[in-house]
C-alpha cells in the first residue's frame, strides 16, 4: 500500500497520526457496540460460566491473531523489530505487572480501554479513572514513579536482546498461530450461539480484532515509506494514554504519532456509537468509598501496564497476536489478579452483604 499522496499532504508525522485516528474511531465503534470487555469475561469466567463475555473476547482474539498471524505467512507483515518482540523480556514486570493490572481493572470495572469507552458515553467515574488512569502511567514512564518501575522490570529478565516469539521458542510451526486462532474461534462461535450474541457483538468483536490486524499492517507500511524511524505496533492504552495527555498539556512540546491519534479516536468513535445507538447516560460515584475504589483500581492499572509492556489489548490483542511471550505471561497474569480480585474482593463482600 502507497501512502505518499497521504505523507505529501499531512507530512510523515501527520499521516501517522491520521492512521491511528481512524483506526481508533473504528474501534471505538466496535468495542462500544459489543461491549468488548476482558474484566467482565474474566468475572464471568471465574464465577463458572462461559457467558456472553468471554464469548465476545475470545472471537475478538481469534479475530486479532488469525488475522495477524494470515498477514505474517502472506509477506505483507514483519514485525520481527516490534517493540513487543524486540526490546528485552521482563518476567518480573509481566507477572508483578499483570497481576496489578488485573487486579485494578476490577476494581476500576474495566481497562484503559474499556473506561476510554465508557468515558466517551458519558460515564464520569470512567472518565475520572482513565484520565487517572493516564497519569499514574506518565509517572510510571517518565516521573517519579519510574526508578521503582525499572527496579522490578530489571530484576528477572528472559533475554535481554530480545528474540521473544513464543511459537519459535517452543519449536512449533509458522501455521501454529493460525491454528491456535482457529481453536479460539471455534470456542467462541459455539458459546456465541449457546449465548445468543446479537448480530452487533458479533461484528463488533471480528471488528475489535480486525483493529488490532489494521494497526499492524498500517504502521508496518508506513515504516518503509517514511524517512524518520516509524514504530511498527498496534493498539494499546498505557503508553497511549499516557502520551495523549502530555500531548495536550504540552503545547508544541510532543509530536503527532499514530498513540496521540488512537485515543482520541476511540474516543470519538464510542461517543458516536453510542449516540448514534441512544445509549448515551451521564453517570457518577455513588459515595466516597466507591470513589476510593475506582482511584486504587485506576492506580494499579497506570503502574501495572507500564510494568506489564501493556494493558489488556496491548498486551492480550496485541501482544497476544504477535505471540510474544512477555505479552502471554502477562495476559495470563491479567487474569489471575482479575479473577483473585473478583473472588477475595467483590464476591466476599457480596456474600457478607447477604449474610447481614
């Protein structure tokens, strides 16, 4: 794909940016019509049932790795110098990382991603967490978090030159991600049918999925049609987030880039799904402690993700589709402190409540 009549108009940094936009709008569309949420397939999932949910994630999964994976045996993707399989292999910061960040989404009722979602349709704790969210992350980057970050991302690594591409590791073959992804989707299309998915989580979960193949394949391309260094990489929300907010508190101080064009993306493209759908509701704290609840939750994921190489779709969809093996650890991380979280929290005090 030939992106000059794009790059002549809008400049190399300008065009990134414009890729990012309109990928994220497309997500914020799909996830905000499906409902796409990792924390609530993990609740459902640990509570013994294989509901709607984790239908839903797992069709998006198939979705981002069969397509990711098709791309790659097809010549059109190379993303062998990504940052997920490139850069060093921190096994302290996936599971420290991963485990914090499962553990905050539930408190927080949902992941950068899902809260961008639920922000842009009105709800004021997941915009209040998310910008929170954002910052801790910026912290954990660049402020006065980051020594402690380095600490553990440094102290047990796999490999420090990278080479971290889990089916090559394990010896398997170049169609092994395919049929691991073609394993997923058959899970999930029978419990879709079983659960009765609306046509919208349907498309809207291919569609999530679709968005991470599309982050891909854009940023692969542009990064041999550009003088300057593009990143190959997808969609995640810490870095992101992060870098969007000092974007617009730094005037001129930040370039434009496929991160700072995603977010406000998503953003768009879930206040428009859901106004276009008449789901738009202004939403706020209940009480004090509810608001204690969604700060730690939102702490935890800005320190966790930076710690974890990403969030749930960084490292789940992202990562997962690249089959790194930090971003599975990771992932699989997400889930135990997600899962543990929901059981020795939520459903503690559920069962107290009902006992009283």
């Amino acid at each position: 794909m030939d992106f000059d009549f794009l790059i002549d108009r809008l400049g190399e940094d300008g065009a990134t940016a414009v890729g990012g936009l309109v990928l994220g709008l497309l997500f914020g569309v799909f996830a905000q019509r499906s409902q796409f949420c990792l924390r609530a397939a993990v609740v459902e999932f640990v509570r013994g049932r294989m509901g709607p949910k984790v239908a839903i994630w797992l069709l998006t999964f198939s979705a981002a790795v069969g397509g990711t994976q098709a791309l790659i045996l097809l010549g059109e993707l190379d993303i062998t110098d990504s940052r997920m399989l490139a850069s060093y292999g921190s096994l302290s910061g996936a599971v420290i990382g991963g485990l914090m960040f499962g553990a905050g989404m539930i408190l927080a009722r949902g992941c950068g991603a899902r809260l961008l979602v639920l922000a842009a349709t009105g709800n004021l704790r997941a915009l209040f967490s998310g910008l929170l969210f954002a910052a801790i992350a910026q912290a954990s980057l660049r402020g006065i978090f980051a020594p402690a970050r380095d600490a553990v991302a440094h102290s047990v690594l796999l490999h420090e030159d990278g080479g971290l591409e889990l089916l090559s590791f394990l010896g398997l073959g170049d169609y092994a991600g395919l049929y691991i992804s073609v394993a997923c989707a058959v899970v999930a299309v029978i419990y879709g049918i079983k659960n009765k998915l609306t046509p919208w989580a349907w498309v809207g979960s291919v569609g999530v999925g679709s968005m991470v193949v599309g982050g891909w394949w854009f940023t692969y391309h542009m990064s041999y049609q550009t003088f300057e260094s593009t990143q190959v990489e997808s969609m995640t929300f810490t870095g992101p987030s992060a870098d969007t907010l000092m974007y617009f508190l730094t005037p001129g101080g930040a370039s434009m880039d496929f991160d700072v064009g995603l977010v406000p993306g998503v953003f768009v493209g879930s206040f428009l799904a859901a106004l276009f759908s008449r789901s738009l509701k202004l939403e706020g704290f209940k009480d004090g402690n509810s608001m204690v609840r969604y700060i730690l939750g939102a702490c935890l994921m800005g320190m966790g993700g930076m710690l974890a190489g990403g969030c749930a779709v960084g490292a789940g969809l992202t990562g997962g589709s690249a089959f790194s093996i930090t971003a599975w650890i990771a992932l699989a991380s997400m889930w135990a402190g997600a899962g543990l979280t929901d059981t020795f929290v939520d459903r503690k005090r559920k069962m107290a409540a009902v006992r009283s």
